[in-house]
C-alpha cells in the first residue's frame, strides 16, 4: 500500500470570527460593537509537508514522480526544490493548481500512472547470479540475457536498448581515476553529465549514435559498473526508466564477501561424454551437494569420482544407447580455442543446444591455464578442443570471490584443466576413453544438479 501525502493543513482560528466586546457606557448611550479579525499562522511551505513525511514515503513519492517523467534526481528521500518542483509540474500536467503539495487524490493518480508505467516496461528487481549484484531490469524493453563470470546483458530484440552490467579487479582504484577511463572507451563516447564520488561515479553523454548513462561503484579493489545505452528515438520511453535503475543499482548488497555465494537450488553445466559405457567428465562444483543429477534424454546420473585439486568430477549413466564419446587422444598445440558446451537455457531462451565460443588460453603462475574471454553460464565443464580439432581439455568457470587483497591480480573467471590431467583422472578411476569422434557437439550433454 502506497503511503498517502495529505494536502489538509489544519490551521486553528484564534478568537471567534464575531466577537463582540461592549465596553462600559454611560447613561442613555449606544452600546458600540467591536469585530476582532482571526489571527492565522503562516502558510506551512511546500518542503516544510514534505519534510514531515516518512522517509519511506519520500522514497515513494520521488519514485513515482519519477516513472511520470517529472523527477530526474536521485531517488534518496531527501527534501529539495528539485522534487517540489515536479510535483508542481505533475500538478500543471493534469490541470490543477501548482501548490507543490498533493492532495490525495493526486496522490492515487500519481502512484496509479507510475504503476502502469512500471508494469509497461515490465520493471523487476532482480539478483545477477555471477556478481550478487541487485538491480532493476525493465524486463519487457530488455528481454533477452546472456551471461559470464563477468556480468551480464539484457538487449531488446533489435538492440535498440542495452543494458550491461561488469566487474572488474584493478590495483588501487579510485572512481576519479575510474570516471576518466570510462569516458575514453570505447573512443567516441561525448560526456555531457559527470558526477563523481569517493565511492561512486555517474556520467552521460552519446556513444556513437545512442545515448548512455553508466554509473559505477567501487568497493576496495572491485568495480561494477552499470551501463544502460539507448537510441535516440527511445528517449522518452527509456529516460524514466534509467532514473529508476540507477537509484535500484545496488552493486554490492552484502558487503565485500570472502567466499563465493551460495550456489543456486537448480544449476547448469556441461558434461563431455569420454566413453560408450556413460562415463562423462564435468565440472566438480557445479555437480556438488545434488540431490539429484540428471542428463536430459538420458535420465539420472550418479558421480563417482572427483578431483579436488582440479575441480573435476566423473559422472556415469547407465544402460544409456546412442553414445557418441569425444576423442581426447592427442596433444594440443594451439592457444586458441573452441569451447563447446551448452549454455544455461535462460542464455537461449529455454533451449539447450549445443554452442561454440572462441577462447585464447594463457599460463598463469603455478601452472594454471586461464581462458579469455570466459565462456557463457552454463558452459563449466564443456569440451576444448584447438582448430586442428585436438582435444585441449575441460573448460572450468570460476566462482565469483569479490574479496581479496587490494593489489593482488584479478583470479581467472575461466580456467583450462589440460588434457593430460582430465586423462591422469580417468585413468586413475579405470575409465577407458573409448571416443574417435572430434565431433564436439554430439559428445557433450547438459548436466542439471538440483539441490535442497
């Protein structure tokens, strides 16, 4: 229930509107009638009402005059000119008298218009699973999302509105520093808005032949940033909506973590059938703590073995036909690569068909293997093989740590298990890779865990 600003000043007369005094007279004299005038006190100013409010209601009344397009402040609450003034536009719009105080049947209207407007564009306040970050997304305008352990993308059909949400590590970032590298890149952008802060910087402008509106939040060493771009044409549906997101963005609602969040009751990932009997090799965390493991088309699955040290596991089905085992014979030479895997359905609209993705591979101390650019959720676990079609080994996503020390060197949101080692593991747990195909797409399957 939305909380209603009263417009009824309640001002209390002094005295009676015709008091009469009759003052001593002498004999035979007229009586004279004396009418005192009421004392009112000063009219209550605008910011005066609004500021006896709730702070909840503020929020609400700047958020609703917002989603009308008569507020383009932050949504914090707070008393200012800037919000008595939309209200009086609000009241000019629909006729009434500018007094910069709702009635309450302005106020119904008001917070029935700002409904709609939310429910036109289908507003929802969401968790981005990689980050923890929670933000609103208008839903219907941005219906299509894809994902990494970078952020995420939500784009209309056409792309006529993007909305882009990254993380990054850097060593001793400022949002000074941050503001004047975000408008260099990409070159072109044209700044017509800054506003920067010890721990948050905003600014607005073009980008090429859209307009953007990015606003970044710094916590230590980790930076998210979220960047809403937008045709021209789209202004006037798009504008109140970039308001709304802006004052929901809430970059890190938990604080800085040391672990990774909770995993999720249903997730995905991509398993690589190495053998005609049901062996598969998948991803060790993703397929931890199910109650149940299930390969679409082929039914339930049992893990058998894992590998702590390189976060792989070793699923089997069983009396499975139809098996098509990926050959990983071979020594790969090459650091660039094919991943193929099955994204998460929510990448593909519900479908669950296999996909590649390029990815380079590089060394990293201690003789781990990162991959750039992380591949799509979903994909943990999914076969690399080089453009020769020699199989490179087990492509792994990394949980998100956002915590870490401030000039320590980002981790690697995506890692390569070799091919060596995935073969060591097998044999280790006298699985016989049986596979001859380098027919990556029919050898891999979408593993689901479903936990409590």
């Amino acid at each position: 229930m939305r909380l209603m600003l009263s417009a009824t000043l309640i001002v209390a007369a002094v005295g009676a509107a015709h008091a009469q005094l009759t003052p001593p007279t002498t004999a035979g004299a007229k009586p004279k009638t004396v009418t005192t005038v009421p004392v009112r006190p000063a009219l209550q100013k605008p910011e005066d009402t609004a500021g006896a409010m709730a702070q909840a209601e503020r929020l609400a009344l700047q958020s609703d005059l917002a989603w009308v397009g008569e507020y383009n402040g932050a949504i914090t609450g707070d008393v200012n000119e800037r919000m008595v003034n939309a209200i009086k536009e609000f009241q000019k719009n629909r006729g009434g008298k500018p007094t910069g105080v709702l009635n309450p049947q302005e106020r119904g209207v008001l917070a029935d218009t700002a409904r709609r407007k939310q429910e036109s564009v289908g507003w929802r306040i969401v968790t981005e699973p990689a980050t923890g970050a929670r933000l609103g997304i208008p839903t219907k305008l941005v219906p299509q999302l894809t994902s990494d352990a970078a952020g995420a993308k939500w784009t209309s059909p056409t792309g006529t509105v993007q909305v882009l949400l990254t993380r990054r590590k850097e060593a001793s970032p400022t949002t000074a520093k941050l503001a004047e590298q975000e408008k260099k890149e990409p070159a072109g952008r044209t700044i017509d808005y800054t506003v920067v802060k010890p721990d948050f910087f905003v600014l607005s402008g073009m980008q090429g032949l859209k307009k953007f509106y990015l606003r970044g939040t710094l916590k230590g060493d980790e930076i998210r940033i979220l960047t809403i771009l937008y045709d021209q044409a789209m202004q006037t549906t798009v504008e109140p909506v970039v308001i709304a997101m802006s004052s929901a963005f809430n970059a890190f609602p938990t604080g800085v973590q040391a672990s990774p969040p909770p995993r999720k009751t249903v997730e995905y990932a991509t398993g690589v059938v190495v053998s005609d009997d049901g062996a598969i090799i998948t991803d060790r965390v993703a397929t931890s703590d199910c109650i149940a493991l299930t390969i679409p088309g082929y039914g339930n699955a049992d893990r058998v073995a894992e590998d702590k040290e390189h976060d792989l596991a070793l699923l089997r089905i069983y009396g499975a036909r139809g098996l098509k085992p990926l050959s990983i014979a071979g020594q790969a030479t090459q650091t660039a690569l094919d991943i193929t895997g099955i994204a998460d359905p929510q990448n593909q609209g519900g479908g669950a068909a296999a996909s590649s993705v390029k990815a380079s591979v590089t060394q990293l101390g201690g003789g781990d293997q990162a991959l750039s650019p992380p591949p799509a959720l979903g994909f943990s676990g999914a076969a690399a093989l080089d453009g020769s079609g020699k199989f490179a080994g087990i492509a792994l996503l990394k949980p998100v740590i956002v915590a870490g020390p401030a000039n320590a060197a980002p981790p690697a949101q995506a890692a390569l298990v070799p091919s060596d080692t995935v073969r060591t593991f097998l044999k280790a747990h006298a699985v016989t890779a049986s596979g001859e195909s380098v027919d990556a797409k029919s050898a891999v399957v979408r593993v689901i865990c479903v936990r409590k």
